[in-house]
C-alpha cells in the first residue's frame, strides 16, 4: 500500500458522495487484498486526512463510514 493508493482511493470515494465516505472489510482486505497491519494503517492515514478536512469519523467492526458536517 502506498500513499498515492491511500490518495487515490479517498478521492474516488469523496468524488462517488463528499457527503458520505463509506469503507468496508471487503474493499480493503478482500478487493484490494490488504493485510489487517495495512488495513489499520489506511485507516489512521484516511481518519487524519478527513478529521483535516472536517469530516466526522465513525468506526465500525466491519466498515468506517465518514460524515461531512
């Protein structure tokens, strides 16, 4: 995983709705095969980078949704 992936993957999902950002389980660790030491890294950079721009986080077992305020 590289930080271009963590970029672009972030503008795809705020380009679908800048209003709602919705990860799942099966986008990160099956779809784009992931490692969980990976996946919670992707995490924390994308928490950092909407927190920055002012969106709300929420964290899930199986998905981390981000909320606009």
């Amino acid at each position: 995983m590289t930080l271009e992936f963590v970029d672009s993957f972030i503008n795809q999902k705020i380009n679908a709705n800048e209003n709602y950002v919705r990860f799942t389980f099966y986008e990160l660790r099956v779809k784009y095969n992931l490692t969980e030491d990976e996946t919670n890294k992707f995490l924390e950079l994308a928490k950092n980078k909407f927190e920055n721009m002012q969106y709300e986080i929420e964290k899930g077992y199986e998905y981390c949704s981000i909320f606009l305020l």
